[in-house]
C-alpha cells in the first residue's frame, strides 16, 4: 500500500511508553515518531501546538495529552522539565518507559536493545549513547561526548525524575544503570538558534545554582571552571587526532564553553538578583 500523508501508520506492540514534549515540532517530528514506533503508545505532552503536530501525531497513533501550565511560565515556555516529565510517567500506560526528545531519533540497534529489556522484564534504567548530526552527518567527536542520558527505564527502578532543568531520574537503592548498545542522533539547530536555548537554560539554572552565597559560588566557580579546561583540551585533542569533519564546528563547541562561563558570572553575589538562599 502506498501511504500518503493522511494514511494512519500502524504501531509496536511493544509494552512500552515513549514521550516527548512538543510544540509547534512538525519541521522535526516525523522523524521522532518513526523511531517510536516499536512501542505500543506514544504520549505526546503538548504545549499548545498550532503548526501541524497534531495532526502528525494522529496519523502515528500517538496520545496527546495537553502539558500542565504549573510546569511552565508565562510564555508558555517549559521551566520544570523533571515535573513535566513526571507527568508523563504518571500518563503512561506502560511501566517500561523511553524518551524520545522531538528533534531526535534512534537506531535499529538501539531499538533492538530496548526491544530485549522490555521484553525481558527485569526492572533497571539504561543510558543511551547520543551523537549530533549536522546536515545529516554525524559528528563523531565532541568535548561532550561520551553524551549518555537515562533514556530508558522501568518505573520500579526510579523514585521519578528530579531538578527543573538538565532533569534525571532518581535511581532506587541498588539501582545502577549501564548503557545499551546502539545510538539516538541529536540533529544540531543553527548555532543562533541553539544560543537562543542555551539562554533560555541559563536563566533556569542560574536560579537554581545562585543566591547560595560566597563560599557556595567559589566551589561552583572551581567545578565549572575546571569542566571547561578539560572541556578545551578535549578540543584540542579533536583536532589533532582527527579529521576536522569529523568534529563538532567550534562555534558550536564555543557555546559549550560559553554555557559555564555565564553561569559563573550570572550567580555571582555581586551581579546576582534572584532570591536568596540558606
């Protein structure tokens, strides 16, 4: 049968959840929920689409559920993504969970690899291994990598996710994860629009890590300036051993270094002007 861009596509049955949070994501989407479909649901939390990625997540079978607005600001703008994805935790029908992030996708190895836990049953939570694309080549050397996320896990494992920003799951005792052969590819956006995100972050974690005082802000101080020295020479490193191609560009690379730098000077007690904290 020929599928056009109305024909309903049929699902897994894999007993497992995937979620993703969109809004106004069809340029990206598609590509998301092929990769998802080996589960047999796929919750979309939304928030307030209006570009098409209602229909498109119709057509995959998808369940829409609408983002709780405690979890965002005024703007709509997601500011607690550990709540936001506890949400969806609570939406799923299925104990075995997976994200899947609405610009990304994931391999046949890697969906393999989920395929075999799920099916196995044992509750744990598994890193995966993420690489960026880049007009769809993938970048194979970054000061970020090794980039691994919990991105599967079954809900007996975890207490939930915690922190509103760069949110994780907090591991039961005895707990420990281990990384699933396999990649998910993380298409890169145009460095302006990537800076525009990075500040949007910023403004979240500056609130979270500022307002502790001195001392508190000299140890963030060492931790993040240490982070960007090993950060550069990974760089460097790169670009000696390898072929340029094949790094990440270094004005993306510059926003890894740049990211830190503001959170340093932005939690400052002589610049900071959020509340302050015991």
């Amino acid at each position: 049968m020929r599928l056009t861009p109305t024909t309903p596509v049929k699902r897994g049955d894999l007993s497992c959840t995937a979620l993703t949070f969109v809004k106004n994501s069809v340029a990206t989407l598609e590509e998301c929920l092929k990769s998802g479909l080996f589960c047999a649901e796929h919750v979309l939390l939304d928030g307030g689409s209006t570009d098409g990625t209602l229909e498109l997540a119709k057509r995959y079978g998808c369940r829409v559920v609408l983002q709780d607005k405690k979890f965002l600001n005024a703007e709509g703008r997601i500011i607690d993504y550990a709540g936001i994805t506890n949400q969806g935790i609570a939406e799923a029908t299925y104990p075995w969970i997976t994200i899947i992030d609405s610009d990304e996708y994931i391999d046949q190895q890697l969906v393999d690899e989920m395929t075999k836990k799920v099916k196995a049953n044992v509750a744990g939570a598994f890193y995966v291994d993420r690489l960026y694309t880049l007009n769809d080549h993938v970048i194979k050397h970054a000061s970020t990598y090794p980039n691994w996320q919990i991105r599967l896990w079954n809900n007996d494992a975890i207490n939930g996710f915690v922190k509103f920003i760069h949110e994780r799951p907090d591991l039961k005792s005895g707990v420990t994860a281990t990384v699933l052969p396999g990649v998910q590819y993380v298409p890169l956006e145009p460095v302006a629009d990537m800076r525009r995100k990075f500040r949007r972050y910023l403004d979240l974690e500056a609130r979270f890590a500022g307002g502790y005082g001195w001392i508190v802000w000299l140890k963030l101080v060492w931790n993040k300036l240490t982070r960007m020295a090993l950060r550069a020479l990974r760089i460097l490193q790169a670009r000696l051993t390898h072929r340029w191609s094949d790094c990440l560009p270094l004005s993306y690379e510059y926003l890894h270094l740049w990211y830190p730098w503001r959170i340093v000077v932005e939690t400052c007690p002589l610049v900071y002007r959020g509340q302050k904290k015991a």
